[in-house]
C-alpha cells in the first residue's frame, strides 16, 4: 500500500507547530533512572538476563540527514531545532505505515529494524516481507523529503533544503542487554548494522545489499531498477517517478501539513531548570525545550568494525559486553549519565551540581574508563580470548537545548505505537563525537572550554595544548594519553597494539608540504623540461623546508615560511625562462602568466606589493615576453625593470620601443630612477645611454 503523502504532511505540519511553540517555553534538564531503549521487536528489556544473547535475522534501515553539521551552524540553533521536527516526524510517519520499528533516533539519523524472530533462515515469505517493507519505506522516504520535507523549509524559510542517505541490509545480527542495572538498553551488533550505516553516506539515493536485491520480490512491471556499484551494493531508482498507486493524495498532504503548521506557527519556549535531566517521558510532545549548560563524553572502540570477521559470535557478545559494562560504570561512578549507545559508542552527560563541576565530571569518568580498560578489562580480554580494545574520549562543555521529536500514534490506528525521541540541539554533542574520533586509542581529548573550568590547577600540567586536523574540520583542544586514576594495587597496564597516532595540524601541514614539494619535482621530470639550475634551487628549497619541519610549535613561523618558500619558487621558474628562448616558448604563455599570478598572489601573503614583485623578477620576464613576441607585456615589465631593477640594457630597450612605438612611461621611470640615485657607476652610466638614445636619438 503506498504511502499517503497528504497524511503525513499534516501530521508532520501539526508536529512542526508544536515545535515553533515550545521554544517559548525554556526548561533545563533533570536525571532519572531508566532503561534506555526497549524496541528491539521480540525482545524486552526487563527479561532479558545480562550476559545473554540471541541471534535473529533483521532487514536494517539507516536514514541520515547528510551535511547536517555545516547546515547547523549556517542557520542556527533555532531553525534546525524546528527543521529536526520536521525532518524525524516525516520519517518516522513513513516507518509507522510501513510497519518498521524505530530503533534508534541518533541526532539527524534513524535506525529501524523489520523481521526478527519470525524472518529466521527456514522462513522466506516472512523474511521477502521484511525486505519488501523496508525497500518501500525507503524508497517513500526519498519521496516525502522532496513532497513534504523541502516543501515545508522552503515555505518557513528555515534555510537551505535537506538531503539524506539510506542503506538497506538483511542478515543475522546479535542481541544482548548491556549496561547496569539501572541504566540499560537491548542492543542489536552484527556487520549488516555497520553496512547499512555506510550505505547511507550517500546524497538523496537509496542503497542496498545483494541479499536485500536477491529478497527482493520481482515485479512484472518493472518499475525499479538496481543499478551496481563497485562495493557489491545496488542503487535502487524508479524508472518513472510516479505512476498508478505511487501517488501521494491530497488527505495525506493536508495531514502532515496540519503537524508541520502547528510546529512552525507555535512559539519556542524554553526554561532553564538546575540539576536535573529529563526522560523522554517527562517532555512534551510541544515545542517546549530544555536548555543549560553540560559537559558531553563520547567514547568510541577503536578497530571495532573488523571485529565480526576475527570473532565468532559468543567471543563478540562478551567483547561487547564487557567494553560496555566498563564504560557505563566508569560514567555513573563519575557523577554522569548515560544518554545514548550508538553501536560501540557511548554518549553520556554531566552537569554542574553540588557534587561538583561538570567538567572535573567528565575527566574523571574519562581516565575512569581508560584505567579500567588497561588494567582490569585489557587482561581478561587478552588471556581469554587474544584480544585488547581500545577506545578514544572526547569531552566538550557548552550550552544545548533538547526537545522530544517524532509522532504520536495513526489516525484509525489504536494499535499503533508512539515513537519519540530525544533531539539534543547545539554543537556539544557533535564536537564531543569529533574529539573522540580525532585521537587514537588511550588518549583523551578535550575542549579548551572543558579545560578552561578545570579545578584541578596542578593536574592541568599533564595536558598538552593542540590543534588537530579531522576531515575539513580544525579542532583545537588538550590532550592527554594514558592519563589513569590511582588504584590501590600496582598493576601494570595491558594497552592495546597498533593504535592509531594523533598527529598535529602542524604536522600534518609539513607533510603535506614535502607531498606538494614531490608532486612539483615528478611533474618537471615527466615534462623533461626542468633545466639543471631549477633543479639545484629545488633542492635548496628542500634542505629549508626540512629546517622549517624542525620547528614543531611555531605553526605561525612555518607557514609564513612556507609561502616565503612557494614565493621563492616561482620566482625562480619564471627566472628559468630569462634567455632561454626554446623553453619559453615550449611552454607557452599561459604557463608563465599563470606561475606570474601566483608569484604575486602568494608574495602579497608576505609583506610584498604588486610592483615590488614584478620589479624583482622584470628582467626574466622582459625576456620571456621578447622571446613570446609580446611586446606591449614586455615593454610593461621594461618600465618595472626601470623604475626598480638594478640594471638595464640599450640593446632590449631598443628592440621593444622599436615594435611598439611608444616610450613616454619609460622615460619617466629612468628621470625618476637617476633622481633617486641609488645606482652603481656602471648601471647609471647605462641608465644615462638609454635616456640620451630616447631622448635624442629615438624618431629623429
């Protein structure tokens, strides 16, 4: 049955409303105990025993709201507050008529599964069903962010249109309850789960796996072709964008645009309430938020994504477990809360109380999990099953609001569930992630605005101050690798091999440098052209850069060197043109008007003016027009030589005047040359010939 875009317009407008108005409305955050997530289907938290497991089949579906993060801080916190509203109430008004359960609602991205026990190996029919339903939710999600999604932030002008991902998988995946007694969540492992996540990392397209193709149930009318790419996936597309019952109608339309109006037309109201964190069922489902400061953790396993093909399934469940079990004690013992598993990563939250500052929260837990995972989980792990894990930590303290987002129910529907989540808006909780994933294993990474608040003056020491580079992203911030917490016995720590390093924006910018310096030197030898004298000033360059990668804590040195260095080479190219006839011309003029612009470009980057630059390199590239024949653009450099250059010669300035006819600039610039008399003997003497030749010989 095909999706009723009308429908889910309405619901998703309604939503959107009560959005708007919340953000009148400001509340801060309170903490109670609770199991996380309980919506794995077939299986319930509170019977499920710790440390058992079971393995079931599931068709995954991974949806994500691509360039998320960029669009968040282009518009601000407000309209992606209102755009989160209406991106996960369409989608998730799509899964509920679909029949999918919503597993996990990750910032911009939901997970849901279909199948379970019943879509187990001897089942197919239940098994094509599960697919089939995930391949239509899909594919109706593509349709609703275009029919009901943009349609609505175009209308409110809540910024630039969104794009989004989608991955489809089907396999066995692995079961288990994990955490503590009071805090605890039914997690799902299995590499379909870490696939269907990849799969979504592309922009308004759905991707599947083969087993989800060979599932999938044929249709006479070909309507959907599969189209393969090199990873053994399949794009799936229509071969006509609408057609018979693919229509959305205008009830469901009217539906989600009645949710989406009250959303956008209601105001945003927040509170600010101290010490205390909301469960999802203590906010309303309005456009009321929380808001406050905390300090956010996120730890991260490291190599975890090629663990399903070195374990088999028993050894996986006690890594897990026992990775997660760790993490959640270090967190709760620390004063904080655990507010997410996303698969091996955990996403807690601290805040100020009378137990103290958020942040000293946070670094404790942080070098809670690090001790506890070299010295008490890293010996088990290695004696029992060959295996050290390792993971890196990233905190950031900074204010965030959260809001429930999703759907209530269906209409005519009395069996259908809510599906809510919590929406956490600001970038605490994304630079926490990106901190985490900038370091290797053992280290922690924090923000200046975490160590700013530290209270611990002496212990401030051990952190070293750096500038990282991840992705297009700069992330400055402190470090510290190793940093555990006093036991009382002296164990000796059990730290896992072949950890990743983290390495400096400085150093990754010499090495990018030597890789450009390698880059320039190969494509001058597969030219053949580089004459002998560029490549011994090459090689000086060389022995300079290798002096500036010394200096390892002056990034502003260094790069001021580094264009120092770039502005000296292309000085010296277009010096290797100076009377050298055949190479210049072989090159052609672009190449030397292009090595010119950038001479000047970078020159400027230095201290240098346009004219000083030219003058400095005028006697080459007086040559290189003369042996172009352009001699306008060599009569041009001929008065920069003039006006700045140390010599000059009668016979070029006889051959340019001559074919242009014209000398009025360069008389000028020898009057204003031997005027400022800062030339040698010899030199005047010339500049004194060509004057007298220009003045009374020139057209006489």
């Amino acid at each position: 049955m095909a999706i009723n875009i009308d429908a889910i317009y309405k619901s998703t407008w309604e939503h959107y409303q009560q959005a708007k108005q919340s953000l009148i409305e400001k509340k801060m955050f309170e903490h109670r105990d609770a199991a996380i997530s309980d919506v794995i289907p077939g299986f319930e938290a509170d019977k499920l025993e710790f440390g058992s497991y079971d393995k079931e089949n599931f068709a995954v579906l991974f949806v994500d709201m691509r360039g998320s993060t960029k669009r968040a801080q282009d518009v601000g916190a407000e309209k992606t507050f209102l755009t989160m509203h209406v991106f996960l109430t369409a989608l998730l008004e799509v899964v509920k008529h679909y029949h999918g359960k919503v597993i996990d609602i990750m910032g911009d991205g939901v997970m849901v599964f279909w199948g379970g026990r019943e879509a187990r190996a001897e089942d197919d029919m239940v098994k094509t069903e599960a697919v089939r339903n995930a391949g239509r939710c899909g594919l109706a999600m593509l349709k609703v962010r275009t029919g009901v999604i943009n349609k609505i932030i175009t209308d409110e002008k809540l910024g630039t249109e969104v794009s989004l991902g989608i991955g489809i998988t089907f396999d066995s995946v692995v079961v288990t309850k994990i955490g503590i007694s009071d805090s605890y969540d039914v997690k799902a492992f299995g590499d379909c789960i870490n696939v269907a996540s990849k799969y979504s990392k592309h922009y308004n397209r759905m991707k599947i796996s083969k087993k989800v193709k060979e599932l999938w149930p044929s249709s006479k009318t070909g309507k959907l072709r599969f189209i393969a790419d090199q990873t053994g996936g399949y794009f799936v597309e229509y071969k006509v964008l609408i057609m018979g019952n693919e229509k959305i109608t205008r009830t469901e339309l009217d539906l989600l645009s009645t949710a989406i109006s009250r959303i956008v037309s209601t105001e945003v109201l927040e509170k600010t309430i101290p010490d205390q964190l909301p469960l999802m069922g203590d906010l309303p489902d309005t456009n009321k938020s929380f808001c406050g400061k905390i300090s956010v953790l996120f730890v991260d396993m490291r190599g975890s994504t090629e663990l399903p093909e070195k374990f088999n399934t028993e050894q996986l469940v006690k890594i897990y477990r026992g990775y997660i079990r760790t993490v959640v004690q270090a967190i709760r013992y620390s004063g904080g809360v655990v507010r997410d598993f996303m698969g091996d990563g955990v996403l807690a939250v601290f805040i100020d109380d009378e137990d103290g500052k958020s942040e000293d929260k946070a670094v404790h837990a942080a070098r809670y999990i690090t001790t506890t995972i070299d010295k008490f989980l890293n010996p088990v792990l290695d004696q029992k099953i060959k295996h050290r894990i390792s993971c890196g930590i990233g905190i950031h303290t900074g204010d965030v609001s959260l809001s429930k987002v999703g759907m209530k129910g269906k209409e005519q529907d009395d069996d259908a569930e809510n599906e809510f989540g919590i929406a956490w808006i600001g970038n605490s909780t994304n630079l926490a992630c990106k901190f985490s994933g900038a370091v290797g294993g053992g280290v922690i990474f924090i923000s200046p605005s975490t160590y700013a608040m530290l209270s611990d003056i002496e212990g401030k020491q051990k952190w070293e101050k750096i500038e990282v580079s991840k992705g297009s992203n700069v992330l400055n911030g402190y470090i510290a690798k190793q940093y555990y917490l006093q036991i009382d016995e002296d164990i000796e720590p059990c730290v896992a091999v072949n950890d990743s390093t983290t390495v400096s924006l400085a150093d990754e910018l010499k090495a990018e440098y030597q890789r450009q310096l390698a880059d320039i030197a190969r494509r001058s030898e597969e030219l053949g052209q580089k004459e002998q004298e560029l490549k011994e000033k090459q090689q000086k360059l060389n022995t300079k850069a290798l002096e500036v990668t010394r200096k390892e804590n002056e990034n502003c040195a260094i790069e001021r060197a580094l264009k120092k260095h770039e502005y000296l080479f292309y000085c010296n190219v277009l010096d290797s043109g100076h009377c050298k006839s055949a190479y210049v011309k072989a090159m052609g003029d672009s190449f030397w008007k292009d090595y010119l612009n950038k001479a000047i470009e970078v020159g400027k980057k230095i201290g240098e003016n346009e004219h000083e630059i030219k003058q400095k390199i005028s006697y080459a590239l007086v040559s290189i027009y003369v042996d172009l024949e352009m001699y306008d653009k060599a009569y041009d450099f001929l008065v920069e030589q003039a006006t700045g250059y140390a010599w000059l010669k009668l016979s070029i300035v006889q051959n340019i005047v001559k074919h242009v006819g014209y000398c009025d600039r360069l008389k000028f610039a020898l009057y204003t040359r031997l005027v400022k008399n800062d030339l040698t003997p010899q030199n005047r003497n010339d500049f004194e010939q060509i004057k007298d030749w220009l003045v009374f010989e020139y057209k006489k």
